[in-house]
C-alpha cells in the first residue's frame, strides 16, 4: 500500500481517536489534516486542550482502532447535504470549508483546499471511518488493517484556523511515518539531534547573539563574539569576490518607490517591503529589500563601452523584509540581514565565463563549509507566464544559456520548472547540512529584463548601442541565515578559523596571571584570538567551561609552563595533554586559520 495512502488514513485515524478521547470533555471541531513531508498533521479544537502527555494516550487508541479492522467507506453527498450534515455534527470548520467551495469554487481556499473535492463543487465525498466523519477527497486504505507503517504522535503547536491571525486558534498535532521502524527510529534520531543543534538554543548558550522585543522581532543583535563569527564569514566572501574581480560597494538602505516602480519590485512585493515615512516630503520612500535596482544605478552612472564590460559590483547592505511574525525562525528567517551578493553587468558572449566563475566560487566555498550539495536549475513555469517578466524570446534565450553551460560543465542538475525569480531563470545551490537537510543558498540568476527597463546601454564595437545582461549571484545568501545554519551544522563548535575564540588560556592559581597575559599579547599579536580565564575556579572547572563554550583548543599554564617555553595544550573533546613549544603551537593555529581547515 502507498505510504502517502497511509499516512492520509492515519491522518483521519489520528482525529477519530481525539474524537473518542475527548468528546466527554467537551465538543471536539476538526480543521484540515493534510499529509506532508514525512507525515501529516490535524488542526483541531478540544474543550480541554491536547497536552504532550496525551500523544502517548491517541497513539495507543489509534493502535486499537487499527487492531479492529474499521472500514474507510467513501460517500458521494450533495454539497447542500454535506453542509446540514456537518453543521448538525458542530463541526464549524468543515461546514466554513463547504460553503467556500460552494460559493467561491476551490479556487479561493487556502493551501489546504487539497483535503476537499478539488473538481466539483455540486457535490463533495465524505470518509466515514468508524463513528468519525471528515470531508476528503480520499484515497485511504480500505480498513484500517491495511495500515502496515511504523507511526509516532511528535508535538504539538499552534496555528490559526486557515493561517489567518484574526481567526480562532487550534491545535495542531504533528505526525510522521515511514515503511519501517527502523526508518521511524532514525528520523527521531535525526529529529532528536536537530533539536539539541538548534541554532537559537545554542546561540544563546554561547552568547552569539540576542532579540529584544524593544527592537523588534526578526532584528538581531549580534554580541562581540557574534560578529566575529559573522565577519569572519563576510570577509571569506569578500576573498572570493576579489579572486573574482568584483568590486565592494555601499548602497543605501533607504529608496524612492519609482526606483522599485522601474526594476518590477514594487508591483510583485510590495507587500513585503517596509514603507518610510519622511517628515519633510510626501515622497514615497522604501527600506530596500534586495540591493540589484541601486546597482543599475551604479552602471548607468556614465557610458560604458563593450570594453568595460564586465562591470563587476559586490555589496553587503543590510536589507529589510516585512516578514510574517509567524514565519521568523531565529537568524534563519529574519526581518533584518545582509547577502554576500553581487550583480555583473556584461555581454551576451561573456555569459558562460561569468556564470563559470560563480560556480568555481560557490563550489569553494562549499568545499570549505564542509558542505556538500546538487544544483538546481530553476525555470520559469510555462502555464503562468503572466507571473513573469519579459516575452518567451528573452526567456527561451536565457533559460537555454543556463541550461546549455551546465551540460558543457557536465555538472549534475535537476530541472524544477516554476522556481525561476520573477525577472529570470537560476541556478540553484542546494546544500546539505550534517543532519541531511537541504538549504537554498547560492544563486546564480540571469537577468534579460531589468537591463531594458532600466534603459541600461553599452556601446558596441560596431559604435550601436546595445543592452547588457545582468547576472545576480550570492555565494552563501545571506551570511546572517548562512551562521544559523552553520551552528547547527558544526552543533556551536565550529573550526578553527571561525571559533570566536580560537585559545582558553587555563591559569592554574592567580600565581600564573602574569605569564598568562604575556602569553596572551604574544598570540594576539599573531592574529590569534585568545581568552583567558582569571576565575578562581579549579583547573578542571576551567577546562569544563572551555569545554562547554567549545574553544578548539586550552592552555593550562602551571609552574612547568611559566618557567619553559613548552605548552600544555588541550584540544577540544580530548582529554590528552600535548606538550608544544609556543612557536609550534602558534604556527599550527595559523596554519588552520590560513587554510580555513575544518578540523581542530
């Protein structure tokens, strides 16, 4: 039996075991339960709320009913009918559901309208499975018997009926399932994992960086230990863009809306841009939310010749996005950031070269994260052609171009029609982390359309004037998003070069502070970033919060050390002790910052 098949049945068996469970505490109304990577979940309304200890409780009645072989019987009513039959069962949210489809058709239900009849709005199915009755299209199991997966209840959280904050909240119960227990045990170890990597978690333990409500969600403050980190990461971006030919520059983080007006972005996201109010004009202003607009400005300065082209422009401006409250997720989804981004202006016989050092870049840059990663080619999607910018000759010529180089790398790709950017196809980074998850990062877009409509222009070698394209790219995305994901990728203890603290230097009593600040100076003085610990603690406390705040490597500096030039170094998550001459010891640092090694 189909898995998805399975999980929608578990979906509606899950609901029917909250029904029997909870209907003696009050009336129990069911949202929508769509299936969903790895699972399903349910949002519902109990009188008595659903709490982490009864998931244990619904998942040993699911297990019942499963064991008693009910039947999944489908019935075909007509909607006026469905609509009587739910409202006598107070099932509000169903009966909400129906009359959306009856008046408005599918298409004005919100993205879980999949869970009703998306072809007819005369008449809808209905599942009865045992005494539970939903609205769904199907298909199911045809008794809960044929229910072969392994299956575990995971939490709980809350969501707004239909996602709309004015509505009433529900809960919503998460589910997942897979072929084998074996599968099930290794996603919850995953997801266990996942849990303690938690960047906000461990963003917190290690003082990387805080959110204030006085300033605002989604606006982080980055503590000095933060942005070294976050610097660290900008400044390797920087490298590779200067390998590249790319020069920094510094746009304004505040703009007229005719500038958004003339590149697209106003009409396409206006939504989420952050309006500015000035005092002294009536002007409309926007906090700009990408930097590519304030970089044609930058080309069209003055006239270019087929000479200088390319025209290569870097730029790591804050941007501002007016984000969802609901949708920010730590420094992975924010209001506030920056992007290692990059716009290259140049000739149609240019493209593959400027595309192809991206990718050398990109692939850099991955290989030094530690990451690995596929591309993805995005294209536009041919049945919503009015979504886009530009005619099907500018499209078909950019698409082919990207298309085209990436087989004559002879790079693996795989073609996702409809992920375009609204002005161009892509090419995709798709990283994946040390849990298995994936992560759009890099980006390389070829742009046909903003050139024309910003009027840019180049003089040709035959003296006519001509357009040129425009290539966007990011190495990383956003450094801000990039560090989340790094945290939990390296659990907060990351190599050398990026450790905000590179050496804990462990006085052993107040006798040896002296020794320890000369030691200090001297490792700073070679680009070493050093603490030292000056508590009156033990030295086996010491080396416990070095250990805790995952500083690659401790100096335990004794009577022995204080009256040699041979160090006692620790390194992370070793208890040996290895004895090396200061020099040897900072030329071994050095090396791992130079090289940007990933190990300790």
């Amino acid at each position: 039996m189909n898995i998805e098949t399975q999980r929608h049945s578990l979906a509606h068996i899950m609901a029917y075991a909250v029904q029997e469970l909870f209907r003696d505490k009050g009336a129990v109304s069911f949202g929508v339960g769509p299936v969903i990577e790895n699972g399903w979940y349910y949002d519902i309304h109990t009188e008595q709320p659903i709490t982490e200890n009864d998931l244990k409780r619904i998942e040993k009645k699911m297990l019942d009913i499963i064991k008693q072989k009910v039947s999944f019987t489908r019935t075909e009513l007509p909607i006026d009918d469905a609509i009587i039959q739910f409202k006598k069962m107070n099932q509000q949210y169903k009966v909400e559901l129906l009359h959306d489809l009856k008046t408005h058709g599918t298409t004005n239900l919100n993205e879980r309208r999949d869970r009703v009849n998306p072809v007819s709005t005369d008449t809808v199915s209905i599942y009865t499975t045992g005494d539970f009755v939903d609205l769904c299209r199907g298909p199911h199991v045809e008794n809960t018997q044929e229910i072969t997966v392994a299956f575990k209840l995971t939490s709980l959280a809350g969501a707004y009926w239909r996602g709309d904050e004015k509505n009433p909240q529900l809960q919503r119960v998460y589910a997942v399932a897979f072929e084998t227990q074996q599968e099930l045990d290794d996603y919850l170890h995953m997801r266990e994992e996942a849990i303690k990597r938690d960047h906000r978690k461990i963003g917190k333990e290690l003082g990387l960086f805080v959110f204030s409500d006085l300033v605002g969600p989604g606006l982080p403050l980055y503590t000095h230990h933060g942005m070294t980190i976050l610097s660290a990461l900008k400044n390797y971006s920087r490298e590779l863009r200067t390998k590249m030919g790319y020069q920094e520059v510094q746009t304004p983080q505040i703009n007229k809306a005719a500038l958004f007006h003339t590149s697209g972005h106003y009409d396409k996201y206006k939504q989420d841009m952050f309006r500015v109010v000035s005092n002294y004009t009536d002007e409309e202003y926007y906090l700009k939310p990408m930097n590519c607009p304030q970089h044609t400005q930058l080309y069209a300065s003055r006239m270019r010749s087929y000479k200088d082209l390319p025209v290569r422009i870097a730029d790591f401006s804050l941007l501002y996005r007016d984000e969802k409250p609901g949708e920010l997720s730590g420094l992975t989804r924010l209001r506030s950031f920056s992007q290692d981004d990059s716009h290259c202006f140049c000739r149609e016989d240019q493209i593959e070269h400027e595309c192809s050092l991206l990718l050398n870049a990109i692939q850099e840059a991955m290989q030094t994260y530690g990451m690995n990663y596929s591309i993805r080619l995005s294209l536009r999607d041919e049945s919503q052609k009015e979504k886009y910018l530009g005619d099907d000759k500018i499209w078909e010529t950019s698409q082919n171009a990207l298309r085209s180089m990436l087989k004559q790398s002879g790079i693996n790709y795989e073609e996702a029609p409809g992920e375009a950017a609204f002005y161009g196809p892509k090419m995709d980074l798709l990283a994946h982390d040390a849990l298995g998850r994936t992560w759009q990062l890099s980006t390389i877009q070829l742009d046909m359309n903003m050139p024309e409509r910003f009027g840019l222009e180049y003089i040709d070698e035959d003296g006519s004037q001509k357009t040129p394209l425009m290539i966007h790219s990011a190495l990383v995305g956003s450094p801000e998003r990039f560090f989340g994901i790094l945290i939990e990728h390296h659990a907060g203890a990351f190599p050398v070069w990026l450790s905000p603290v590179q050496v804990a230097i462990l006085p052993v009593s107040e006798k040896f502070l002296d020794n320890a600040r000369k030691l200090s100076l001297h490792m700073q003085s070679t680009s070493i970033r050093v603490e030292i610990d000056e508590s009156n603690e033990s030295v086996g406390k010491k080396i416990r919060n070095a250990e805790t705040s995952k500083i690659p490597y401790m100096l335990v500096l004794g009577e022995k050390e204080a009256q040699s030039d041979t160090l006692a170094v620790r390194k992370r998550g070793s208890k040996e002790t290895i004895p090396l001459s200061r020099d040897e010891f900072c030329a071994m640092i050095q090396e791992k910052i130079r090289t940007k090694s990933l190990e300790v």
